[in-house]
C-alpha cells in the first residue's frame, strides 16, 4: 500500500509535467486553403495578417491591455479572410 501510493506520488507530478510541456510545444499556423501556391500564401498571409493587427489595434487603441478580446479579433478578422488554424504538436 504505501509502495503504491510513493508511486502515485512521483506519477501524478511527471503526468502534469509531460502535459504542461506538450501543451508548451504546440503551435499554430494559418493557412488559406483558397492559395495553392506557397509564396503567394506567404504574401497574402503578411498583407491579411497586417490589415487584421491594425484593425485590431484601432478597435483597442483605448484599453491595449486586453490580450484575449485582442487574439479574439484578429482570429475572426483572419477568418473572414479566408484563413484557417492548423495545430502542429
């Protein structure tokens, strides 16, 4: 019995820190399923990716402090551009 719960001691700790570093290595990248081309993808992603930080920037010019209402517009500005995330692990 205590052999079991040493053990769980030690498992419970490792299990969260292999999720924490997991989660940490995870990545997101925008592709537009609409471009085949891969450079002109790069291009359009720097020009829509530059409209969307300013329309996110002048919407929050008051309260720039507000990092989640700021990820939220730029996603959804990115979206109706015809961008999609794509998790990479």
């Amino acid at each position: 019995m205590k052999e079991r719960m040493i053990r769980n001691t030690f498992f419970i700790p490792a299990a969260l820190l292999v999720m924490l570093l997991l989660g940490a290595c995870r990545t997101t990248d925008w592709v537009n399923p609409n471009v085949a081309d891969p450079h002109k993808q790069d291009e359009l992603f720097e020009e829509h990716s530059a409209q969307c930080r300013q329309e996110v920037d002048n919407t929050f010019a008051d309260d720039p402090g507000n990092e989640t209402a700021r990820a939220d517009l730029f996603e959804k500005c990115m979206k109706a551009k015809g961008w999609e995330e794509q998790d990479w692990w």
